[in-house]
C-alpha cells in the first residue's frame, strides 16, 4: 500500500492535507486502524501502548520516539507537526469491547503514552486523550473494571481531567522532570512546560483528588533520561520530588549505532558538549545523584530504569 504523503514534508501531490497549524506545528488528521498496540521492551509489562497521536510538540531534543516519524523529513522536524488519530476514539472502544468480551473482569493494562505526549498543547484543543479517558471508564457501564492505566506525561493540561482521572481505580500518573535546573531544561527541551508548572500540576492533582471524591492516584516523578542539575538547585529540587510516591532515574540513552536510540539525534548529543563537566563523568555523577535521592528521599520508592515504570 502507497506510504501517505504529507504536505510540507513531500513533493508532488500529498495524500494528506494540513488540517491547520497550532503555533509552530503542523496538525494533520488521520484515521487510525488500530489504536491498542502490544507493549514490548521497557513497558512489556503492559498488555498494551496507547498513543492519541503520532509526532508530538514538545519536540525534546533526546527524544527516541522521533525513530517513528512516518519520513526522513518529517524525523528532522520533529516537534513540528503532529497526526491527530481523529477516529481514536471509536476504534478505542471497539477493541476494549473485543478484549472485555474474553476478559470481563481482567482489564487490560495500558500505557498512555510512549511515542508522544498524551497533553502536549494541541490536546487543550483536540480533547483526544480526554474522550479517550473517557471510553475507558464508559466500561463501567457494563460491569466491567477499568483498565489499569499509567499515563506518561510532563504538561500540566493534565490537571483539566481531575474530574476523570479521581474514577480510575488502579491509575499512576509519571511526571518526567529530567532535571531539576531550567536553564539545562531550556537548552534539552526549549519547547516543554517549565519544571515549575509541571510540580505544581502534581501538587494540584494531589490537593484535588481526596479519598472521599475518588481513587487516588499513584504519583511517580520520572527523572529519564537523568540530565545534569546544576550544583546550585539540586538540594531544592530533590525536596521538591518528595511530592511523588516513586521516583525512577535513568542514564542518558547510550550512542548506539541504532536507530531507534535517542542519542542519534545529533542534537542532544550536541546539547551534552555544553555539559562535559557532567557527561565526562556521566556513570559517577549518576551514582552521586542516585545515592542523595536515597539518602534523602527515605519515605519514596526509588527505582531505576525498566523497574521503575511498571504500575505497581
Ligand atoms: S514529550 Fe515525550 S514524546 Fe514528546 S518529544 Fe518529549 S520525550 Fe518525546
């Protein structure tokens, strides 16, 4: 079957159309065939991966998820275009249908998101991820428990379903805060909410969701890949993390001659020269970083890499 072609990113006639742009990026639509996919590598623990949309704004300058871009061009310009799944959500009930049909009372497990960003901005507009939230507690209505969900993000429009997210029974909520620093958030990933705003969603999220109005949520601060906090804000910013249940570090993705490794982006390893006083030393200052976390974080769970991003 003929590969769409995307406007902007073809020459010659494309197959796709731009929908419209929202700020910088891109937006086509799309209509998805599947949506559940088998959770393989680092969330094998799951039953499967849920992805509202294909590309993602924040467009961080480590991210592997660009290895998926439908093109070279397109994997170039990443963080400026983003394929809405418009049908996302009728197909997303369909399939929970067809898992429930074999598995009543077993939900499924689901990782939403691993190759974009559930809120990135376009989602304040799209309200995709919000309507899928909301077919997977429409099962309810059958009798049937919700899936047991981790949603993985770093935007604060997280905070807009409060209301949905208090009436999963079994969810964990990862915030990724790579560092505690903003100039270093700054130069890896110019595009994302500042680290302020995303501890303050976390902070927001746990003064509104009480035993009373709902489940509460697991609550895990994702520091993945680990990138250097400066001397002067680290005390700070691990006082800050005692806002979470678990905290789960990992090195940075190592340069592996693959293409689905992060750090085949000459960008970030381009951003990493500026930090040598980090990178030279990269497994010690882990360690470093991994023992404080220890040592002063003694009521939160620390985890490290694949260990860390399972739902119990
Ligand atoms: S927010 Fe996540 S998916 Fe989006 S660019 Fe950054 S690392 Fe990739």
């Amino acid at each position: 079957m003929a590969q769409p072609r995307y406007q902007g990113y073809c020459t010659g006639k494309p197959t796709k159309l731009v929908k419209e742009k929202f700020g910088s990026a891109n937006v086509y639509a799309q209509n998805a065939k599947s949506l559940l996919t088998k959770a393989t590598g680092f969330i094998e623990a799951y039953d499967f991966t849920l992805n509202p949309y294909r590309g993602c704004q924040y467009g961080c300058s480590y991210c592997y998820a660009a290895a998926f871009s439908p093109n070279t061009k397109m994997r170039q310009d990443w963080g400026n275009w983003v394929i809405v799944k418009e049908n996302a959500a009728e197909i997303l009930a369909k399939e929970l249908q067809k898992w429930y049909e074999k598995n009543p009372q077993n939900p499924p497990r689901i990782y939403l998101s691993s190759v974009t960003d559930p809120y990135q901005p376009l989602e304040s507009q799209q309200q995709l991820t919000r309507r899928l939230l909301e077919v997977m507690l429409d099962v309810r209505d059958n009798n049937h428990p919700t899936p047991t969900l981790v949603i993985q993000t770093r935007s604060p429009i997280i905070t807009r379903d409060i209301d949905y997210l208090q009436r999963f029974q079994r969810l964990r909520i990862n915030m990724s805060i790579p560092t505690g620093s903003e100039s270093v958030r700054r130069d890896f990933e110019p595009r994302s909410p500042s680290i302020k705003a995303r501890l303050n969603a976390l902070l927001k999220i746990k003064q509104n969701i009480e035993p009373f109005k709902g489940f509460v949520p697991k609550i895990s601060i994702t520091i993945t890949p680990l990138l250097p906090t400066l001397a002067t804000d680290e005390l700070a910013f691990i006082q800050q993390l005692s806002i979470a249940d678990r905290v789960v570090i990992q090195d940075f993705h190592p340069t592996y001659n693959r293409s689905l490794i992060a750090s085949t982006r000459s960008e970030a390893e381009e951003i990493k020269q500026k930090y040598a006083w980090w990178y030279q030393n990269q497994q010690l200052n882990y360690m470093k970083f991994k023992n404080k976390l220890i040592s002063q974080l003694t009521n939160i769970e620390i985890k490290e890499g694949k260990d860390g991003f399972g739902y119990e």
